[in-house]
C-alpha cells in the first residue's frame, strides 16, 4: 500500500469522526496557538523595551538629587561639563501642566531643560527650532512642542509663532518634535520643552534636583559614572544624598527580564503541547481498541503489520499537523486582536510559527508510535473474535 | 488431471488451558482440489473455527505440514503469512466482518488496496465483483444501508476481489433467514460453477449436504464418507 493511499485513508477515517478528530486536536491546537500568541506578546515587549534604549541613548546617566539642603546651581552643571568624559548636561524640571489655545487644552508633563536636551535625548525638530542657550539667558518664554501635543492643540495648521497659555502666561512656540512612537510608560510626544530658567520660575524652585549626562560614547559610560559619582561626594559628602543610574544598566534589566519572560510563557505553552499530544495518544489507544474488530478484518483481508502500524501514525500525524494548522491560525488571529485592542506591540516570529508546528507534527508521531504499534501487533484472530 | 490447490498432511493444534491441554485438532489430512466445492459440518467445539483459522492462514499449526498452491505454509514466517491472505484466500464470514465506515465498493476495495492496485483499476474490479453477486447497484451504499443478505453479497464480492485460489465461507448463512440463506448457495453455487475453489464450514447439516463434497469434524478428527445424517447423528 503506498503512502498516498494511506493518507487518504486516514482522512477518511478523521471524516467519519469529526467530533472525536476535533477533540483529539483540542490540545494541540491550544498548545500551538498558545505558543505563538505567548512568544508573540513576549517578544514584543522585548522589542518596545529596546527600542526605548535607543530612543534614550545608550550613553546616558540620570543623576537625581534627593538632598535639597545644599543647592546645586548652574555652576555646578559646568563643571561636570567640563569633565573629559561627558559630552552634554542637561538639568531637568518636570511638572505636569496645562496648555491652553483658544478653548483646547491638553494636560501635559511639561519639561524644562537647556539646548543640550535635543542631543542627550535624541530628540528632533520637525519644525522651527528647538531651546537655545539665550533662550535660557533670558528666561525666554518660549515652548517646543511634542508632536502629539502639537496635534491635540493645533490640529494640522502650523502651531510655529504661535501662542500657547501655560498657566495663564503666553509662550510662543518656537518649534515641534519629530514623532518618536514608543510606548514605555513616559510618551516622547505627549510633550512640551520650556528654557530651564523660565521652568524655574514657573515652577518656583531654583535647586536643580535631576539632570542628564551624556558620556562622550557609550565605552565610556562606566568612567562618566565614577568620575561623576567621586564629584557629586565632593559637593554633598556622602553617597546618600544623590543617585547616579545608568539607563543601559536599567534597560538590560528590563530587557533580559521580559527575555526570560518570554521563555518562560514559550516553556509553558510547550508542555500544554507535550499534554496536547499525551491527549492524542490517550484517544489513539482508545480508538484502537475500539477498532479491534477493523483491526482483525483488516489484517484477515491481508494487511501487513506495516500498513497498520502507518495508518494509525498516519492518522496521528495528519491529526496534529491539521491541529497544528488550526492552532497556528488561531494563534496569529488572538495575537492581532490583542494588537488592536491593547496596542501592544506583538512581534510575529517564523521560526516560533514553524517551531511550534513541527514540534506539533513531532508529537503526533511520538505519540501515535505507542498506540499505533499496539494495533499492528493485535494477533488476527483475536482482534476478529472482539466484541 | 485433477489440481490439487491445498493440501493437509497430520495437521495438530492444541490449546493449553492451565493444566489441561486442549486438542483442537487431532492429526488432521485434507486435500482440496481446483474447483471443488467442500463442506466441513461438525458441532460447536468440535475445531471447525480452528481448521478454518489454520487454512485460512490466520494462525499456524503445532505439527504437521500445509501446502496451499506449493507454498509451505507451516514453514513461513507470521509476517508473511498476511500475503499469502491477501493473495490466496477470500473470507467470508458469519457476520460479513464488513468496515461500517466504508461503502460496499470501498469495503470490496480494500483487499485490492493492500495489494497495491492503482485506484482506476481497483475500482473496476471492485465493481466487477459486485456486479458479478448481483449488487453492483448498491455501490456506494453503506453496510447499515443494506440488509444481511446484501451485506454477505457484499463481503462474499470483497473476498471475490482478489480471485484467490480458495474462498472459505465461516457459517456464511449462520445470521440469515432461509430464504435469504438460500440466495447467498446459490451466489456460492454460481461462483463454483465459474470455477472458483469454496471450502464452507457449517453446522448446518441441510447447508452442507449443498456441497460436492462433505466432511464431518468430531473432536477435531476429520471423517470422510457414509451417510453424513447418520454419522452426524452417532456424534450427538
Ligand atoms: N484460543 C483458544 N484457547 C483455548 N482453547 C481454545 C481456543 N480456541 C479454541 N479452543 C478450544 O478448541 C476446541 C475447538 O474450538 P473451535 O475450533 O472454536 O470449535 P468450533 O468452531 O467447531 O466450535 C474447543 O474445545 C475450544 O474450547
Ligand atoms: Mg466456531
């Protein structure tokens, strides 16, 4: 008998049963779908995560100060941007605040900061221009908006020389962000950048409490983080009053966590394939039994060992490729409706679509052996005198 | 000449049954010629289903030697006992044994497919062995479509398929009213008048008295000649 004829044979068999076919898949096609759906979701976190860290920069030091008793000034912020290893400081004020045109308002984190922000958060100017040092000299009142921001208050018309109301006092906007996309809890683009002196006034502080370092190069990151460390003790005497985080440390963090997430969620919908396929085992040797008699006929008529033996693996195998199929179909189908109503980024993976189904393909012949083997060896005559 | 298309030589079977050993069959010779058609008759137990196992290649002899078309079966190998089924035996049995998920022509079909016969042909075949019971036009109907009669017509077309050798009836009738019991020897009756080789065992006395020839089985011993009734009556 040839191996055509056997597959025909086997999906005339899976027609005559739908229901017990479909539920033999059950497993298989949720083990599958799992995986793809898990891995999919998994991955894509991944991805935002680093996707953020080039968004930040990868040379970038987040200095926060938590003593307010000492004030940390301007000079200070020079200082540090004299040493050789730093390319850029930027001291940061941030408040959420409303800004007004006419009757739109948008409530937004509002950050006040120098024109070496643009470089050390890699930002862009889409249009205008961006903050400038005599912006700050003069405590300009002047506003660069994020392009979500621009959109929410000045629809498609061009928001450059126009005025905004950031707590009743008017800034001109002097320039728009390019759209940076991203979704890691802080948006790039539901924002808006003032001059740090005129933050200062605004907000009514003149401590700088937090600030940017940019190391001349990501190499040099580790030697930025001491040099600076050794002169923040300078000025405050101890370790405890500041903090010097590294973003690159903190993004690896996040990123091997949600990795390891991802392997885990893919691990455990694996061994949902491995019980798919005990489960097709279980009703494979339940169906031979129930098939002695066909067994007993079949082998009276003159079929082989061997012809049994491939058409139960053959049944096995064909139900778990279509159960892998549905399952990938399933999968690929629950991960774009998650897409679309969480946002969430998803990253469709080949190799894990092609992983799980020869892996669901895999178990079917695993597991179709034992029973299959336990029908070709059914003694004719016995399996003709079954009831 | 007559051919000879199977012959037994001091065939023995016995089954243990914890101490006790059972003798199935006790040192039994037969010989079937081309053409023939033979009837075994014997009561329950007495090792009709055993000889029929055994020249029908589903199980293999103690002792003895079984040559069916000079191949020596008692010599071959379990695994290539399924061939020789295939090739040289068409069965028919007392419940049809037909698969309830095929139609009659896939059913007839079947042992043309573990021949390795190529769709086109097999389907011909198939149908010219339906045609040739007189249910050529139930086809594509299912066993539970059909009644017994037809069923064994079907079962009798799938054991046709092949043209083995030998066709070997188990209680062909044994689930049939008389009448219907009746039609299946005379579906039997035609295929012998064509030629083909019918082994038929029963307990049936007036079923076996159809045959050209009839042999009782007692206690697994074969006995030949003299009036069937009376013998058969001396074995109750
Ligand atoms: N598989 C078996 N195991 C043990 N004893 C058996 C087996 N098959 C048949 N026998 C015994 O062999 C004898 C002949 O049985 P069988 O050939 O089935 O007779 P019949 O078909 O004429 O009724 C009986 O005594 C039966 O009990
Ligand atoms: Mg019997």
């Amino acid at each position: 008998m040839n191996l055509l004829t056997s597959i025909k044979m086997a999906f005339r068999t899976i027609r005559g049963n739908k229901i017990r076919a479909f539920l033999t898949m059950l497993g298989i096609i949720i083990g599958v779908s799992s995986v793809i759906v898990l891995v999919a979701i998994g991955q894509g976190s991944s991805q935002s995560v680093t996707s953020s860290i080039n968004s930040l920069g990868t040379n970038l030091l987040t200095v926060s100060i938590s003593d307010t008793d000492t004030p940390f000034t301007q000079d200070n912020i020079d200082e540090i941007k004299k040493m050789n290893t730093v390319k850029n400081v930027s001291p940061v004020l941030s408040s959420r605040l409303s800004l007004k045109n006419g009757s739109t308002t948008s409530t937004i984190n509002v950050t006040g900061s120098n024109a070496s922000y643009k470089s050390v958060r890699k930002l862009s100017i889409s249009n205008g221009r961006f903050i400038s040092d005599i912006d700050l000299d003069y405590r300009q009142k002047v506003i660069v908006l994020g392009s979500t921001t621009a959109q929410t208050l000045f629809g498609n018309k061009n928001p450059i020389n126009q005025y905004v109301l950031v707590n009743g006092d008017r800034y001109k906007v002097i320039g728009t962000l390019t759209y940076k996309g991203g979704s890691n809890g802080q948006s790039n683009d539901d924002t808006a950048i003032i001059p740090f002196t005129t933050a200062q006034r605004l907000m009514q502080t003149t401590h700088i409490t937090q600030f940017y370092v940019q190391a001349t190069n990501s190499n040099m990151v580790n030697f930025a983080m001491n040099q600076l460390s050794r002169y923040m003790i300078q000025v405050y005497g101890d370790s405890d009053s500041f903090s010097v985080v590294n973003q690159q440390d903190v993004m690896n963090t996040m990123s091997s966590v949600s990795d390891t997430l991802t392997m885990l969620l893919g691990g455990i919908a694996s061994i949902s394939l491995i019980v798919g396929g005990i489960g097709i085992m279980n009703i494979m040797f339940v169906s031979v039994t129930e098939r002695t008699r066909e067994i007993g006929i079949r082998k009276a008529i003159g079929a082989k060992r061997k012809d049994i033996l491939t058409q139960f693996l053959i049944e096995a195998i064909v139900l778990s490729i279509i159960g892998g199929l549905i399952g990938i179909g399933l999968g690929l189908g629950i991960t774009k409706l998650y897409a679309i109503f969480s946002g969430g980024t998803v990253v469709y993976s080949l190799s894990i679509i092609l992983y799980s189904f020869l892996f669901s393909a895999i178990v079917g012949i695993i597991f179709g052996v034992f029973p299959a083997n336990k029908a070709s060896k059914l003694r004719p005559i016995e399996a003709l005198r079954f009831e | 000449m007559i051919e000879t298309v199977m012959s037994m030589n001091n065939i023995s079977k016995s089954y243990k049954m914890g101490e006790s050993t059972v003798q199935a069959l006790d040192h039994i010779s037969l010989t079937v010629s081309r053409g023939d058609f033979l009837t075994i008759v014997g009561p329950s137990g007495s090792g009709k289903s055993t000889l029929m196992n055994i020249i029908g290649c589903l199980d293999q002899s103690d002792t003895g030697e079984y040559i069916l078309e000079g191949d020596e079966i008692n010599k071959l190998k379990d695994r290539y006992l399924a061939t020789i089924r295939n090739k040289k035996i068409g069965f028919i049995f007392q419940n049809f044994n037909l698969l309830g998920k095929l139609s009659a022509i896939e059913n007839v079909e079947l042992p043309l497919i573990y021949r390795g016969v190529k769709a086109n042909e097999r389907k011909e075949m198939a149908l010219s062995c339906l045609n040739q019971v007189g249910i050529g036009d139930r086809a594509s109907h299912l066993p539970n479509q059909l009644s017994g009669g037809q069923q064994q017509r079907v079962a009798i077309a799938r054991a046709l398929a092949g043209n083995p050798p030998i066709l070997l009836a188990d209680e062909p009738t044994g689930a049939l009213d008389s009448r219907t019991s009746q039609e299946i020897m005379e579906v039997l009756h035609n295929l012998n008048k064509k030629g083909h080789t019918i082994i038929l065992i029963t307990h049936d006395l007036n079923v076996a008295k159809q045959g050209k020839r009839t042999i009782r089985i007692s206690d697994g011993k074969l006995y030949e000649g003299g009036d069937v009734n009376h013998e058969f009556v001396n074995i109750h």
